[in-house]
C-alpha cells in the first residue's frame, strides 16, 4: 500500500518553509520562500496528489529543530528517518555521504567525489546536490568550489548558503 504524502507549512523570520512526510519518513524540505503562494505552487508541482495537514509529532519535532537552527542554534538531524527513493544509485550515494560531513566542516566538490570513489565526477556531484530534498538534513550547504563557495538553488540562493555557513562559524 502507498503511503499518501503531506506537507505543512511554517514560518520564521527568513520566509516560509514546507515539509513533505508520510506517516514514517520526511521526504523534502523547501528552504525559505519569501512568497507563500510560489512555495505552495512548487509543491503541487513536485506532488500532485499532495494533501496539506497538521504535522505528526516527528515533523513537529523537525520543525521546532529547522526553526532552532535557522536562530543560530545549530541542530543535527540523525534521528530523522529520510526518503531518498525518487533518487539514482549515484545521487543517493553522494546526498547519503554528505549527510555524514560533521558541523563546521565543509568538502570541495572535488573532495566529496573522491570520498564516493568517483574522482572525475565532480559535476555530477554538484548536479545531485542541486537536486537534494532534504537541506538541513543533508547539508549540502556544507559542500563548497575550491575557488569560492559554489552554487546552491534555494530560492533564497548563495545569501542563504553563506548564511548557513556562517551560523556554523565559516569564514566566507
């Protein structure tokens, strides 16, 4: 039986965020909106057949730790169980890496495709990041260029990776 995904939305001071969940994993975060109706949009875009409800108390768990981190008061995110099925074998494998690089650390792309054992795929390594569901949880933010900080496609964009980074103390 599939399990019926459902996102909810919250806001704090940097926009509105969305989690998507089904009774036991979460599937996708969307990062900070400034426009409500754009989040909800892409959501629908993403899944069709979504319903919008009241978090269950793991997604409440997650939201009170987004809300934290986003503060200034770094979170981990290890006890939440993730959905990663939408992904390929390579895409899993680097976002399942990435989740492992500790707080205040960062890889090049470079590095992190040495680390998967794929050391001439450090494109392929910026395009699975680009595509990561879960930031936070798997922080992509934490994956920089050696010549400066890379990409990041929130919506809110590089401002809000050099502010993820420099929560976690980064000169950048």
């Amino acid at each position: 039986m599939k399990k019926s995904p459902h996102y909810f939305i919250f806001k704090n001071k940097l926009g509105y965020l969305a989690l998507v969940f089904d009774s036991t994993t979460i599937k996708k975060i969307y990062l900070p909106f400034n426009n409500i109706n754009q989040l909800k949009k892409n959501i629908l875009v993403d899944y069709p057949e979504i319903s919008q409800s009241k978090p269950n108390p793991q997604m409440k768990k997650l939201m009170h730790k987004i809300n934290l981190h986003l503060r200034g008061e770094i979170q981990t995110y290890h006890e939440f169980k993730i959905d990663l099925c939408k992904e390929t074998p390579f895409q899993q494998t680097t976002l399942l890496t990435t989740r492992k690089i500790p707080i205040g650390k960062t890889l090049s792309y470079q590095a992190l495709a040495e680390k998967i054992n794929s050391p001439k795929s450090c494109r392929a390594v910026g395009a699975a990041l680009s595509q990561n569901p879960l930031p936070l949880i798997i922080p992509c933010h934490r994956i920089v260029s050696k010549k400066g900080i890379g990409g990041f496609t929130a919506e809110l964009g590089i401002e809000l990776k050099k502010y993820l980074l420099r929560l976690e103390n980064h000169d950048i």
